[in-house]
C-alpha cells in the first residue's frame, strides 16, 4: 500500500512537471506574436453554476473566485500587464438583501486575502485599483479595498483593476461632473486675474475671450479608470454578448471574445482562444486606433 502511494506521488509529480513544461511551451509561441496590454473579465454565470450544481448560495462565486485568480495567473504569466474585472454592478444591489449580504462578505474575505504573503499581489508584484462608487459600500468592506490599494502602491509589475460598486454609466456622470468642477475652477481662476488686471485690460482695449469647453479629452482623464490604457480584449463568459454596462466609454475599440463557458468553467483555453483572437485581429485593431 506504502509503494502505492510512492508511485501514485511521482506519477502525479510527473504530470505536474509536464503541464508546466507544456504551458510555458504554449506561451512562448503565443509570444511570437503581439500580446494584449489589458483585458478585462466580466464574469457571468456564478448563480447559475451554483443552481445547476445545487451548490449552497455563495458557493458559485467561490468557485468563480477560484477561476480568476487561475486566469490572473496566467495573465501575467503571457505577459499582459492590466487586467480588469467587474466583480459587482451598481445594479447588484437591487438583488435580495441575503444574497447583496453574502457577496459583501466574500468580497470582504477576497480582498483582505489578497494582502496575505502568499497571495498573487505578492507573486506577481500586482498594484490593485478598486473602480467605482466606493462610497456605496459597506464601511468594512470599503476599508479592505482601500488598505489593499494603498498596501499595494509601491508595486510596479503588473495592474488589477477590480470594478466594484460600478457601472459605465455611473463612471461617465462622475467624470462629468469632475470635468465640469475642474473648468469651473478654470473661469474662476480667469475671473479673478482679469479683476487684478483690471487696468491692463481697459489700456490695451477690448479683448475676445475664449470660453473653455469639455471635451472627450477632458472626460477621458477623469475617468475611475484612467489608471489603465484601454482595454485590448473583453472576454465575457456563458455566451453572452451585452456589456451589462461595463467599460462602455473605453471599450469601442476592443475585440469581444464570448466562451459558452459559465465563469467557473474559465481557463486557460479559453484565454489562449480569446489571445489569439486578438491577435488575428491585431492589424486591423491598430488601424481603426490610429483614426480615433
């Protein structure tokens, strides 16, 4: 029985060996070609892998938590330097209040375990942005993301944005609203030198004034997530196509890759799929990049 585990061990050891061979060998053909900068996740289909499973409530999402952190992996693995997920809609809080509850506490228990020694931040040297209306939030949760982001400043190697509290429309009105303030202070700014320079103004006669006005630049740069260029890939998992408000100012230019695969059903081929993709249509990508 001993020998039996000993050989089952190296047999199992061997294998292990050999997918890691084989992974690192995919990657550098991958490599050959151009590699996405960014891609994002929505992650659909946690509930209904709990339900087809008759998995206790939450468990879909752990088992979802699982399939990201694989992904992430192997994100940085190939390469890709910003990753964005879209961990909890605006929209979600209108689920029941047992369900908003046990995704708030799982939510809490992921990002504080992000901070531990061992975990991927650390591997990997991973700076983490929390995108949205953190205000939204429960006080404990929001104090996790926000020790999690400042713990995190210092790394340089790669980004994970993770959009929580979120959604594209919220992000557009915000970023709005921060350009409107910031050519407010602009004109006040003008109002008040041209006050002090009352008399230089009368002497030299009447002057056109030239009216600031928002542009999509100014948008742009107000955006949560001007932390991070904009995405390359958008991979959706169960099928579906609909961005459920998600990026929707960043992602006009972005190659949408739809897996049937409900999210904790991700991996790696699914990546590979979505990467060569991408790189398949690389050129024409450039192209219409280069006209906006």
């Amino acid at each position: 029985m001993e020998t039996q585990r000993v050989d089952d061990g190296i047999v199992a050891q061997f294998f292990e060996v050999l997918c890691s061979f084989l992974q690192r060998f995919l990657f550098w053909i991958l490599s050959v070609g151009p590699i996405p900068v960014h891609i994002s996740f929505i992650m659909d289909g946690n509930r209904r892998y709990e339900k087809t499973r008759k998995l206790e409530p939450g468990m879909g999402h752990r088992a979802g938590y699982i399939s990201l952190m694989s992904l992430l992996k192997y994100c940085y693995q190939l390469g890709i330097k910003y990753a964005t997920v879209y961990a909890f809609s605006i929209d979600n809080f209108k689920r029941r209040p047992e369900e908003v509850r046990i995704l708030m506490e799982l939510l809490q228990e992921k990002i504080e375990s992000l901070l531990k020694a061992e975990s991927i931040v650390h591997q990997y040297g991973i700076r983490v942005h929390f995108i949205g209306n953190l205000n939204l939030l429960d006080d404990s949760v929001r104090a996790a993301a926000e020790k999690a982001m400042l713990a995190t400043a210092s790394n340089n190697q790669a980004v994970l944005c993770v959009c929580i509290a979120y959604t594209s429309t919220d992000e557009i009105a915000h970023a709005s609203t921060e350009a409107s303030r910031n050519i407010y202070t602009e004109i006040q700014s003008r109002v008040t030198d041209a006050a002090d320079d009352d008399d230089d103004l009368v002497k030299s006669g009447p002057q056109t004034q030239e009216h600031p006005a928002i542009n999509s630049e100014d948008i742009t740069k107000n955006m949560y997530m001007a932390v991070a260029p904009e995405p390359d890939i958008v991979l959706r998992s169960s099928g579906e196509t609909r961005l459920s408000n998600f990026l929707l100012w960043q992602t006009s230019n972005s190659i949408l890759y739809s897996p049937g695969a409900l999210w904790p059903e991700v991996g790696l081929k699914h990546l590979v799929w979505a990467v060569l993709n991408f790189q398949r249509n690389y050129s024409y990508l450039q192209k219409i990049r280069k006209q906006t």
